[in-house]
C-alpha cells in the first residue's frame, strides 16, 4: 500500500502522522479528484467493527476519524476513496466503513421509524433514502444487516442492534421483516435462497 506523502513533520518511514493537527490534507497529496492525478493506495484500514487504522494502528482521535470520514466516498467499482477538492487516494475497508452501534425506534406497523446512530455519530432514519439490507454467509446463513448512510457508504448494524430490530420484526406477505418510513425491509433470507 501506498503510503502518505512526505513533507515537513513526516516519521522516520516519510509518512504522515494521521494525527497530526493540520489534519488529512497535511497528510500527503493524493492527486485531485476533479482533473489532477489520481493518488494511489494510502495505508489506512477500517475494519470490521469499525476502527480505523494507519500503518496497523487504531487511530485514537475520534475528532481526526470524523473529519476522514467527512471525506470518504465510494465509487461504481466498489473503492474506497479519501477525496477532499485537491487530493484523493484510495483506503481498504474490510466491509462496511461505518458500524451502526444504536437503534431509536418510534411508533408501530407502516408508521414507524427506524433511526439508527453510527460509532461516528451519523445518525440514519431507514426508509427509501436509507434502505435496510441483508447477507447471509454461504453454508450456515449468518445474517449480516447494513443501512445505507450516504451515497454508497454503509453501516454494519452490530448484533446487539440486530437483536433489537428482530425483536420488531413482523410478518408482511409472507416475509418476516421490519417497517420504517411506510417502507417494509425483509430481515428474512429471500424464499429462493431458503430453497437453495
């Protein structure tokens, strides 16, 4: 992986610290996203229960982890971009780069909302502009749940949110699901998968 440019206060390896106090664009030019050069890969990692890492290390300010993922975006081939208006570069994310760690819900059947609040304290309420959706791994059918929170950028709902939202689940033309927004969203595998 590519790492972060080098300048004036770069470690021993010419990397940024990311949690230097100039923020992400002191960390290194990654080419511009409107007509410079297209950056390369950056050696930041968000995991899977959504910590983000440099270099192998958590970074511990949640302050410098808002302000990347203020920047993040995700496009038609599934990569993961740092982008600001002069700089972008790609990062890895394991599954989703958010995870959805609480769940608010209001009112009952088609009325009902469903408002989910991320680990960076973006909140969701799931309807036609942030759908509900779920995987089942292969074999044994462990569901995996994710709500939409922005253009391309999901949040892994944790387990113990996912037990709150079947605990809420209802039956719907033969699915087992949840309502939010006048919009149902099956927590079901889809009949065809539970016959393969």
């Amino acid at each position: 992986m590519a790492k972060f440019g080098s300048d004036q206060g770069s470690g021993a390896n010419g990397a940024r610290n990311p949690d230097d106090p100039r923020g992400p664009a002191a960390a290194g030019r990654m080419g511009g996203p409107v007509g410079g050069p297209v950056g390369g890969w950056y050696d930041i990692r968000i995991v899977r229960d959504g910590t983000w890492h440099y270099q192998g290390s958590p970074i511990r300010r949640p302050a410098l982890v808002k302000l990347f993922a203020g920047v993040l975006s995700r496009d038609s081939a599934g990569d993961y971009w740092l982008a600001t208006p002069t700089e972008r570069g790609r990062i890895q994310v394991d599954d989703a780069p958010f995870v959805a760690v609480d769940l608010t819900a209001v009112g009952a059947g088609p009325d009902q909302t469903l408002t989910f609040r991320t680990n960076l304290d973006q909140e969701a309420t799931a309807g036609d502009d942030h759908p509900l959706r779920m995987t089942f791994s292969a074999g044994v059918g462990e569901p995996s749940p994710y709500i939409l929170i922005s253009q391309g950028l999901e949040a892994l709902i944790i387990r113990s949110v996912y037990y709150r939202l079947a605990d809420l689940a209802v039956e719907h033309e033969h699915r087992i699901g949840v309502w939010s927004r006048q919009r149902f969203f099956p927590l079901d595998p889809p009949p065809e998968a539970a016959d393969g």
